[in-house]
C-alpha cells in the first residue's frame, strides 16, 4: 500500500495497493498517474529513505529542476503521513489483518503457500482497493479539528485544498500534460499478482467457473474458496 498527502491541507492525493509496496516503477507510477490528474506537482515532495521512492524522487527533481524538489526525511519528520496510517489503521486496516488472520487460523489460507498468498492478492485487491477509495472520501470530507502546534489550520481537507484562505501559500506548479507524459517509461502499471502467468491461470479458471470479479469481501472469500482447490 502507498500514499500521499498533501502536507497543509491533509488531503488525500492517492491511496493505492497492488502487489508491491516496495517496486520504485510501480511507486513512481503513483506518484505520476497523480500529477497528470491533477496537473499540478508540488514545490517539494518529501518521502522517507526507502529505496522504492528512488524513481519518484527522479521524476520530482526533474519536473522542478531543482535537486531540492525532493527530500529524504526520517518517518518522524513526516507526521502528516504517518498520522495518515495511524488512523488508516485504526479505522480500516487492522479489520482487513483481523479476517486474513481468521481464514489463517481456519485453515484455509496457508501464508507459507505461495499460491495463496497469489490468490489472496488476486482476489482481494480489487475489493481493498474500493474500501481505501471509500476511505480517501470519507478523509477528504471529514473536519478535522485544530491542534496547536500542528502548523497546519484545522478544517475539511478538501475545502483547505480547493478553497484555502487568502494566507495561504499555493505550493502546487502547473505541470504540461506532454511533460509529465514524458516520465510513462520510467515507471510500471502496478499488478494483482506478482506472476502474470498465475494471474492468467486464475483468470482462465473464474471465467471457466464463470465467477464475478468480486465487489464484497464475503465475493472475495467465496471466489477464493472455490479457486482454492487449484492452487
């Protein structure tokens, strides 16, 4: 899972998983697929020191030309984001480990089985996916209250992004849709499976069955259930 916010409203920009958390194309992709559709980069991205933000840390000095477009900061210089998956945690997350952790103790998920682990993220991400998406709408709509200290005014995240006050600094650049275009090489389209040759294995078997990409996570543990016995 990978995300971003923007640092004085707290607006979610993106919230995304797929099957890689730590693939620098598959993060970059991310990052660009969200300055092309918002059309705007921001004057400084900062990211803690992982590896897989190398290529979105290239993509952002080189739309500011500027090596200070980008900076490398420990977590707990980074509170915004890291208070983000605190509260992703609490409110979402943590239910998702809960039913992952029974189907473990039901057996019937196996996390030493690479196949399921590949079933699992077959038949999961599209609905995780949809639940982060309802998250990000809820974030973006709720109040959030003042805190003194926080260095950032309290308020709707979405009303501090489109309608700040007249105090406030426009940190976003105007980007050309032909220059952020220009970044599509560097980066990857992220997948359900690690394997796309398993992934097309699943594929064929749910349209064998004719089975429903799922839209429920009880679809998901049908669907998984029924495609177990093939893993």
């Amino acid at each position: 899972m990978s995300g971003c916010i923007d640092g004085y409203s707290r607006r979610i920009l993106y919230l995304r998983c797929s099957c890689s958390n730590n693939d620098p194309a598959v993060i970059g992709r991310y990052y660009l697929d969200a300055v092309q559709s918002l059309h705007i980069r921001p004057r400084q991205l900062r990211t803690d020191r992982g590896s897989e933000n190398c290529i979105t840390a290239t993509i952002q000095c080189c739309l500011t030309q500027n090596v200070n477009g980008h900076a490398f900061v420990a977590s707990t210089a980074n509170q915004r984001i890291e208070s983000l998956w605190g509260s992703l945690r609490r409110l979402r997350v943590q239910w998702w480990i809960d039913l992952f952790e029974n189907m473990i103790s039901c057996e019937m998920l196996d996390t030493c089985n690479y196949h399921h682990i590949e079933g699992i993220r077959y038949c999961f991400t599209h609905v995780v996916q949809n639940d982060l998406s309802q998250f990000v709408s809820f974030w973006n709509s709720h109040r959030i209250r003042h805190s003194r200290g926080a260095g950032c005014p309290g308020g709707v995240p979405d009303e501090l992004y489109f309608l700040p006050p007249d105090d406030a600094s426009d940190c976003g650049v105007v980007v050309a849709p032909a220059i952020a275009s220009s970044f599509n090489a560097r980066v990857t389209q992220p997948n359900i499976c690690t394997s796309d040759s398993f992934e097309a294995y699943l594929d064929y078997l749910r349209a064998f069955y004719g089975l429903n990409v799922p839209e429920t996570w009880q679809n998901a543990v049908s669907l998984f259930m029924k495609l177990r016995p093939h893993m």
